[in-house]
C-alpha cells in the first residue's frame, strides 16, 4: 500500500476509535447483557423438563403415561379401522386422509397445553379445560355438547342439559378413559366405559354437590323399555347428520338436524345411528354409525315419534353398518312389531268437569232471588 493511501487509512481508523470512545462502556454493557441473557435462557432450559415426557417430575404417573401409549387417543385405531372398514373396501383407499388424522394426541402437552413456563407457572397443575376437549372433538360430539354444529359454524337446536346444568366433559368421562386403561381397543364405543346408569340408577348419587334424578320404574315408558332401549333412543334431542362427505377435500355438503336414525348397538339395545354419505371422485357409498348424541334431553321423545315412523326404525335401510361387531339395522320383523303397538291418543288438555250442583239448588236460588225483589219494592214505597 503506498505510503499516502496507508497514513490516509490510519487517519481514518484513528477518527473512528476517537468517536467510538465516548459509547464504548455503553456497547460492552450490551454485549454483557446479551451474554447473560443467552446464559440464563440455556439455563432455564436445562432446568424445564421436557413437556413430552411429564415423569421427569410426576414420577407417579408412569402407568398412565404407558397406558395412554395405548389409548385411542394416542393411536387413533378407531380411525383406522373404521376406515378400512369403509372407505377402504369401497374406495380401495390404505390409509385415511390427513384431515381424519390431524387430532392424533402426540404427548402430555398436547391436551395440558397451558403450561407454558416449568417449574413455578400459576397455570401449571390446573385441570385441561372442556374448550380443549371441543377443539378436537369439533364435527360432533364436542360441538353438539355445547349446543354447535360441526366447526362451531352454525347453532344446533339445544345444548346438552348435562351441559346447561354446568358438567364438563370430565364430570363423566373418566381419566382412565381419557388417558386410557392399558388395552388396546379398536373403537371408541368399547373404550368409554361410561353409561347413564353410573349416575341415574346410583340412589344418593351428587355431582358437584348436586342430586341426580333417579331411574324410576314407576315411569310406564321405562317400566316398558328398560333393558330394550338405550336411554339415549329416548331422551336424545336431536342429531347432526352429514351429507356427502368428500374424502378429497375432508368436507361435507351440508349438515343438517331434522333427521333422527335408531339401530341396534353392539350391546344389544336399541340406540341412536348417524347416517353419512361418504364420496370420492363421482363414487358414494352410506354408512351408518351406532352413536351416543350429546345432545340429551330432561324430557323424552313421546311414543309416537318411534311407534309411528317407519323410516326413523330404519325400514328397507341400505348401507354399511361400521362400530363394533354385532352393531346391526333393526331387523324388519322387530320394527313390525314396534309398528304395531298401539299408540295412546294424544288429546288436548280436557276442561275441568264443572262442579257438580245439588238437586233442587236451581229452586232454591229462584226464591232467594224472587224474595230479594221484593223486599226491595216494598222499600220503595
């Protein structure tokens, strides 16, 4: 470098240091405070245990989290297996598409997913919230719990009454459902253990400090059905229906409320079906689902909406029946004969018979009535 170009660039050099001098403190504060920031975040991360795997600290629930390795909720057999049951035998499709599969539970965090900063967050250790619940189970039971249709998008006719009376989904179902109980099961009907009786045939039984109404005999409709119907047969409100689901796009044309479907479930007791039509390119096929609505109802459906209606029964239905084995159509000659019970009349609310007068009461009245005449003519005169 020539000697004018190298004094030029020492000038240069020596006018930056003199500039620089007077921030310099200021700029080795920063680089420290960057430094200890960087170290107390490596820190903080050693020190968090790792959110996937909850027995870092909770020694304690190492069977659970064994057991939940196993659950539905981890593998989504349910999916899979209906699926091949389904769609895979009429569409020679392997495996279900992504948008059946995206509510897959990978771990702890998936659900208790609050817990943002470990250990010493005020939200660690509080319960999972029902919204988590509904975030996943959207296009049906979750939604219609709350009173929703599928995605929240349009209201259903009514909410759950266990949900009006303030019960989340956990006052019912249990952690080992949840969480699972350590066996392999390859539906959701004989994974949830839960029944109605757990409560309403459990005299004395209260949940958050409220008295369950009783399973009553003396009720002539369950006198007649019990051990015949599921108590959801009944008292369900109404039910989501799906039309035209496309495997393609995941979506279903329209959902609609106005339709309510019986079978038999694979515990022999007559319950709730949904119905779907399931499509891909210009193919379809029905299915049709053995299901527990949540949408229950205090006050029951009255004889006639089953004892008259031939296609709520399932008459000349067609399709294929998924659940678990023995989950079936009612067979023609048990709706004949459900068909063929007699229905009481349903008649207007009759006028309270007047009470009855006693013979000789409209004389009596008469001269009563002559007499008060009378007397008032003779006072005025």
């Amino acid at each position: 470098m020539p000697k004018r170009e190298y004094a030029k660039s020492c000038k240069s050099v020596s006018a930056i240091m003199r500039t620089a001098k007077p921030i310099l403190p200021l700029i080795v504060i920063v680089v420290l405070s960057v430094s200890l920031v960087s170290m107390a975040i490596t820190a903080a991360e050693e020190a968090t245990p790792d959110v996937t795997d909850c027995t870092g600290c909770h020694a304690d629930i190492e069977d659970t989290v064994a057991n939940f390795n196993m659950s539905l909720h981890h593998t989504i057999g349910g999916v899979y297996g209906e699926f091949a049951r389904g769609a895979g035998e009429q569409f020679n499709m392997s495996s279900p598409p992504e948008g059946c599969t995206k509510c897959h539970v990978d771990s702890c965090d998936s659900c208790h997913n609050d817990f943002a900063s470990y250990p010493g967050s005020p939200e660690h250790g509080k319960a999972v919230e029902m919204d988590t619940c509904v975030e996943c189970h959207h296009s049906r039971a979750g939604v219609n719990y709350v009173g929703y249709l599928g995605g929240h998008k349009k209201k259903g006719p009514s909410a759950d009454v266990h949900h009006q009376m303030g019960l989340n989904c956990t006052d019912c179902h249990t952690p080992s459902e949840i969480h699972g109980n350590g066996e392999m099961y390859s539906n959701e009907k004989e994974a949830v253990k839960v029944r109605c009786e757990d409560c309403h045939n459990s005299p004395g039984k209260e949940v958050k400090e409220m008295p369950v109404t009783q399973f009553s005999t003396e009720i002539p409709a369950h006198k007649i059905h019990e051990g015949k119907l599921d108590c959801s047969a009944c008292h369900a409100g109404w039910m989501q229906t799906c039309y035209n689901c496309h495997l393609e796009t995941g979506k279903a044309d329209k959902s609609y409320v106005d339709e309510f479907h019986l079978g038999v479930g694979y515990e022999g007791e007559i319950k709730p079906f949904y119905y779907q039509r399931v499509s891909k390119g210009n193919k379809s096929y029905d299915r049709w689902v053995e299901w527990t609505p949540h949408t229950i109802s205090a006050t029951a459906h009255n004889c006639s909406f089953c004892h008259e209606n031939p296609e709520l029964l399932g008459e000349n239905r067609t399709g294929i029946v998924l659940g678990p084995e023995g989950a079936k159509f009612i067979p023609q000659e048990m709706i004949e004969r459900i068909l063929a019970v007699e229905v009481p009349a349903r008649t207007p609310a009759e006028t309270p018979a007047a009470t009855p007068t006693p013979p000789g009461f409209e004389l009596i009245f008469a001269v009563i009535a002559i007499a008060v005449v009378v007397l008032l003519a003779k006072r005025r005169h």
